[in-house]
C-alpha cells in the first residue's frame, strides 16, 4: 500500500506543481476538473447508499462555483445557486413519484456547495498578491500533515483518534501529523515574511483544519457505509479522499492570508 501511494504522489505531484506554477487557465482548468471528479464521487456514493440525487444539477452548480472563484467578476454564483434550487424542484413537481424528494434535493445541493464552495478557495489562494507562494504554503502544510499522520499512524499507532468516525486514525498519528505540518507551515511562512508568531498561528489552525476536513468526509463515507469514495487513485482511494484536507485547508489558507497577513 505505502509503494503504491508513493508511486501514485511521484507521478500526480509534478503535474499539480506544474499547473500551479503556470497559473491562469492552466490552473483553473486543474481545480475544475479535480472538483468535478469529486463531486462526481460524492452523489456516486450517495446514490449507492440509497438516495436520490441530481448529480446532473449538482455537477453543474459545483462548476459554476469554480468559475465564480475565477471571475468573481462575473457574479455567477447568485444565478447559479437560484438555479440549482429550484431546477429540481420544478422538475420533481412534473414527475408523479415524489418520494424522498427532499433529502435528495437537499444532498445535491449540499454536495455542490461542499466540493464547488470550499474548493474554490484554491483558485482565490492562487490569486492572491504572491499567490504561487500561498498556494505552496497550503500544500506543503497539508500534505506534509496527511503524510506524517499516516506514516506515524501505522509504525507508533496504539490509540485510537475519533474511532467512531475513523477506525483507523490514532492519536500517535495525529500528534505526529500535527507536529510536521507546524514545522512545514513555518518555514513555509519564513518564505512569505511572516513573522514567527503568524506563521506558529496559521500552522496551528492549518493542521487542526485539515485534520478535520479529512474527518469530515470520513463522517459521509460512514454514513453512506463505504470505506473509500472512489479507486481513482492508486493507494489513496478517490479524489475526494484526495482533496478532502486541502478543502478545509484552503479556506483557512485564504481568510488568514486576506484578515491576518496582509
């Protein structure tokens, strides 16, 4: 499993450095395409577990909040979430079986704003006043953070973490994921001209944040009853099993980026 995941990180992390280094389109297209391959996962394994969605209105939606993130401009999300509220509303009013409309009207939306609405925030990071900087920052902090927690998880792991969310997350993990992603964080902020004391802060929450992202969406896998969202990825599961801490990572990323450091 360890080979693989290496294997798989060696040939997807050129290309995403790649991609963000460029910038622009390039950059935009990548975090499109990655959120819609996740939201794509989410109202898969919905479904599965017995609920009836809209994925056809969730993907739309979760796109048109990507591109709202890249034009802000353009003031797509208002229309977009009208939109995506009433499209199926109307459309369940013309059909004769309305059973469990409401919970499927609801999850469609929710996932769209899950994947579309805090993923966005890469492409806002990315825009920022050394915004190729940020970007690192956060993937660097996070990155670093799922990789200790997982190396030291299975070598020193003996306690359990929130086991009644994730079985297999221990506190030995946690602390040690904690612990490298500060470090990653600081000197990442070192970079920026981040004084000591912000970048000790922005690590703290970034770990924190991301720790819990990746148990945020453990919490929908153990509701819909699956282990992994997807098999997209070669020893890390489905891209939502991916991207899932760098969700919750990059808000934090972007507000302490727009509110604290500037």
């Amino acid at each position: 499993m360890l080979k693989t995941r290496i294997i798989s990180s060696l040939v997807l992390i050129p290309i995403v450095l790649g991609l963000t280094y460029l910038g622009g389109q390039y950059y935009g297209v990548l975090v499109t395409v990655v959120s819609l391959l996740a939201a794509y996962e989410f109202y898969r394994i919905v479904r599965q577990a017995g609920y009836r969605t809209f994925p056809v209105v969730g993907l739309g939606l979760t796109g048109l909040l990507i591109l709202d993130a890249y034009l802000p401009q353009l003031g797509v999300w208002r229309w977009a979430m009208a939109l995506a509220i009433m499209a199926p509303m109307v459309w369940q009013i013309l059909q004769t079986e309305t059973q469990g409309f409401l919970t499927g009207w609801a999850l469609t939306l929710a996932g769209a704003l899950y994947v579309g609405g805090l993923f966005g925030h890469l492409i806002l990071v990315r825009n920022l006043p050394q915004g190729l900087l940020w970007t690192l920052l956060l993937f660097a902090g996070t990155w670093t953070c799922d990789s200790a927690a997982y190396l030291a998880g299975v070598n020193l792991g003996k306690h359990g973490f929130f086991t009644h969310i994730s079985p297999h997350k221990t506190w030995e993990g946690a602390i040690g994921g904690f612990a490298a992603g500060i470090v990653l964080t600081v000197v990442a902020g070192n970079l920026l001209g981040l004084p000591l004391w912000q970048g000790l802060i922005l690590g703290v929450v970034l770990v924190v944040g991301v720790t819990f992202g990746d148990l945020a969406e453990s919490l929908i896998k153990r509701q819909v009853g699956v282990k992994d969202s997807g098999a997209l990825i070669p020893g890390h599961g489905g891209m939502l099993d991916r991207i899932d801490s760098l969700m919750f990572g990059s808000v934090i990323v972007y507000y302490f980026a727009i509110w604290i450091a500037h």
